[in-house]
C-alpha cells in the first residue's frame, strides 16, 4: 500500500499581512489605503485565506458604513498568523542583501577565532553585506577590551570575569585547572603554571586565586597563543588554565586529589564601541542571532 506524505500548507505571507491589517481596521478600504493596495487585492487575499482555511474568516455588515468583524475562525488565525508574518519578515531582513559600504574593525580571541562557526558566520555577513570590509585582529582578551574602549576596534568576540559591565554574553563556563591524564608534578612546593603573559586576564586570575589560598606557584612556560598552551599542557610541562567549554578531549580537568583552589567562572561575550555606524549593528545582530553556537 503507498502512503502519501501529509500536505503543508504554503501560507501566502502577503495575504496574512492584509488579513492582519484588517482585524485592526475592519475596512477593506483602509486597509487597502495602508498597504497601498486595491480593495479588490485586498478581497482576493482573505478570499485566499478562507481557502487554506476552509472558514469564514470575517462578516461582512452592509450600509454606509459598511464593516467586517472577524469569525471565530478568524479570531484563530491572527493568533497563529501573527508569528508567521514576523518570522518571515526576520528572515527577510536577515538575508537581505544591502548596499552598505564601509569597514567594520572585528578583534577576537585566539581561542575564538579557532571555532569555524565563527569562520562560517562571517563568510555569510560578508554574502549579505558585499560593499562592508571586515578587517580582523586576533589577541589576548583583555588588550582586546582596552582597545575597544579606546576606539580602535568596533566590537570584539572576548573573554572575561563576570561583570556587570553591557555585553552579550554567549556562554558562561567554569574555569578548570588544566592537565594531561599522565601528567605528575610535585605541588607540595610549588605549582608549575603554563600561561599567557601578563597582560592575560586568566593567568592573573589563576596567580591571585593560588596566592590568595596560599599556594606557591611558578611560570614552567610562558605561550603567545592558545595553541602553544595547549601543546605546552599536553607535553607535561605544566598546568594550563582553560574554560571548561573548549577543552579537547585528550587533555581534563586536574583531579580533586590535587586539592587546586577553585577558580569560578569565565564569560565569552560580545562587546562594542560608542558610537556604531550600520556596517557594525548589522555584523552584531548578525553574530548575537549564532549565540554560543559560534563557540568552540
């Protein structure tokens, strides 16, 4: 026996706009004056409507002053047309091509940059938005945030300590003392750290968190970039410091035993300047729609 595949209906979006218009102002007249349509147009739409409905949308009253006031089913509809007509016009405004020119100044950081969801969200922006040169700079967080205050970048995928200062935040993690399972180190003295230098925010974090406990502690090797740190980790020659959310899975968390203090959590967020010409707002709406899905 075959089996057909059930029908979807295709919602004709334009007829939901005017169906739309109309259960405001109960006139085919005026709504044809607000969509710039004739009242013709207008009938064949709810006409359309009733069809897909297999109802009576609206009656209709004679007179000088004739009205129409909405069914029960009609009722029904604006409930679910409603969604419909703003998620088309989202999408619409989303993939619109634009004419914009200009230049947006993007900085990331490394352990970003890394993710090719973020690759994948720019390539699309960059469909979209043809005329708009994206210039990108990648570095450590904190001298990313610095310079985004000072102007010389216009928005920014960083990480940070959670704060109350206006971002979007995209993802929340722990913070976790990072190792290789075979790894060993003597920690009764002193514990050995792979880190940033010190302009990074995560080593200064780690290094106040260990002296606060108490803890002695000491630079094994000094990196430039995420993945020297996470060579450095692998190769035994300290314990990193990472989010939670990016770690590989040959590399975990140092185990309880090791009695490390605990280091909170960190924030991946988007921030911006003062200020933003539209190049700018578009590439923002654009990456804060991906949200943590950007992240590695």
């Amino acid at each position: 026996m075959l089996y057909e595949e059930p029908v979807t209906p295709n919602w004709p979006v334009g007829a939901l706009v005017t169906f739309l218009d109309l259960m405001q102002t109960h006139s085919f007249g005026a709504t044809a004056r607000h969509l710039e349509l004739s009242p013709s147009s207008v009938s064949v739409h709810i006409a359309n409507l009733e069809k897909h409905v297999g109802a009576l949308l609206f009656t209709r009253t004679r007179g000088p002053r004739a009205l129409v006031e909405p069914t029960a089913a009609g009722v029904e509809l604006v409930r679910l047309a409603a969604p419909i007509v703003a998620a088309h016009a989202a999408a619409s405004e989303h993939f619109r091509p634009t004419s914009d020119n200009g230049r947006v100044r993007l900085a990331m950081a490394d352990d970003i940059a890394a993710s090719r969801n973020v690759g994948d969200a720019l390539r699309g922006f960059r469909l979209r938005n043809p005329g708009v040169q994206v210039e990108i700079t990648i570095g450590q967080s904190g001298a990313l945030r610095r310079r985004v205050r000072a102007g010389h970048f216009d928005i920014a995928l960083i990480k940070r300590m959670p704060s109350a200062e206006p971002a979007h935040i995209l993802r929340t993690e722990q913070i976790a003392w990072t190792v290789h399972p075979d790894a060993a180190f003597d920690l009764a003295t002193s514990v050995p750290l792979v880190a940033y230098p010190t302009s990074s925010f995560l080593r200064n974090h780690a290094v106040s968190v260990l002296n606060s406990a108490g803890r002695g502690w000491h630079i094994a090797n000094t990196v430039r970039g995420v993945n020297g740190a996470l060579t450095a980790v692998r190769a035994g020659l300290g314990i990193g410091v990472f989010g939670t959310g990016m770690l590989p899975p040959d590399l975990a968390a140092a185990p309880a035993s090791w009695a490390l203090p605990e280091l909170g959590a960190v924030e991946t967020v988007i921030v911006t300047g003062d200020n933003l010409a539209a190049p700018t707002q578009r590439l923002e709406r654009s990456l804060v729609g991906w949200g943590s899905d950007l992240l590695p």
